[in-house]
C-alpha cells in the first residue's frame, strides 16, 4: 500500500486508534514500526490514533494527527483552525497515566 501511494502519488491515511492491541510476535521482535516504514518511504501520509481507544477514561482523552513533512503545514493550519484540541489538563493527565503504566507495567 505504501508503495502503490508513492507511486501513484496518493496520500496514505492510515486509522490507528486501535494499533495498541496489536502485536507482531513475542520477544524480542516487538512491534513493527510503521512510523519508520512511513517516514522513509517518501509516501505523503496522515495517521490519526485516538487515546479514547486505548484508555477509556470518559471524555478524558485526546485524538492526535501525525502528517509526513509534505503536508504538515497544511494539517496543522486546518487542525488548529477548525478542530478542537486537547486541553493542557487532559493532556497532562494522559501523560501522566502513560508514564505510571509504564513504570508500573508488568513484564510478558
């Protein structure tokens, strides 16, 4: 798919809302990171992840965009122009939350 958008000069957009449940095997392989995949591929891509997916902490929660380089000017402009972001003490408390689970995070 990455290849076919570069190619062909499509935008990828990718729903990540639920990548925290999927894992590509034991250890020590962990999960793929597509991240990496997309941003050295050349390929225009906007992924969207929601921590309202992962951590249903009623309306606590915070949706994120990440745009390839390409575009991120343009996404940023029209995201913070037109949609409502994250209050400074919901993110705050998510970051907050991640770092206890992580720390406190039991091994496989």
């Amino acid at each position: 798919m990455v290849r076919f958008c570069r190619d062909y000069d499509k935008l990828l957009i990718i729903d990540l809302c639920f990548a925290a449940f999927t894992f590509c095997g034991e250890e020590p392989a962990g999960r793929f990171d597509l991240y990496e995949l997309l941003r050295d591929s050349g390929v225009s891509y906007l992924t969207i992840e929601d921590t309202g997916k992962t951590w249903p902490i009623q309306d606590a929660k915070c949706a994120m965009l990440l745009a390839s380089d390409d575009i991120y000017e343009d996404v940023k402009n029209r995201h913070t122009s037109v949609l409502l972001n994250v209050s400074p003490f919901v993110l705050n408390l998510l970051t907050a939350y991640a770092e206890d689970s992580a720390a406190t995070a039991s091994p496989r």
